[in-house]
C-alpha cells in the first residue's frame, strides 16, 4: 500500500492509540477480582427487594436494609460471655 508522509504518521498514531487502549484493557482485565456476594439471598426475597426497590425507592430501601443488618451485627460489639 503506498500512502503520503501525513497518511503514513497518522496511521502510525493511530496504531499507538490503540495499542495504548488494549494496554489499558488488558491491565484492568488482569486487575479483576471474583465477585463474591457476602450474604446469599434465596429467588423470593431477592424477587421481593426489587419490587420494595421499585415502590419506596433505592435509597431507602438501602437504608433500611443497612441499619436492619447494623442492629443484627450489633452482638459483635458485646463483650464475650465466659462459662
């Protein structure tokens, strides 16, 4: 393929930008950790917290969930009963 000066640099930098782009894929690609759910919740409740989602809104839902788990972790903070 014959091509101009002009033709043949911004081809040349057109080859850095890409290859600059699939260095940067690759690094996030090699970057990526498994996501592991740390609660395991059953088909009907995950079917019920969408729709409490849907009809009282994300953040709201978040909260309520957050500090309903906060007040069931709370036992953490007890100190250690002794036998």
């Amino acid at each position: 393929m014959k091509a101009e000066k002009r033709e043949y640099n911004e081809m040349s930098r057109a080859i850095d930008r890409v290859s600059e782009g699939l260095d940067s894929i690759i690094e996030m690609y090699n970057e990526i950790e498994e996501d592991k759910p740390i609660i395991k919740l059953d088909d009907q409740v995950l079917s019920n917290l969408e729709e409490a989602k849907e009809k009282y809104g994300e953040d709201f839902i978040d909260k309520k969930l957050n500090n309903l788990i906060k007040e069931a972790l709370s036992w953490l903070d007890a100190p250690a009963e002794e036998e």
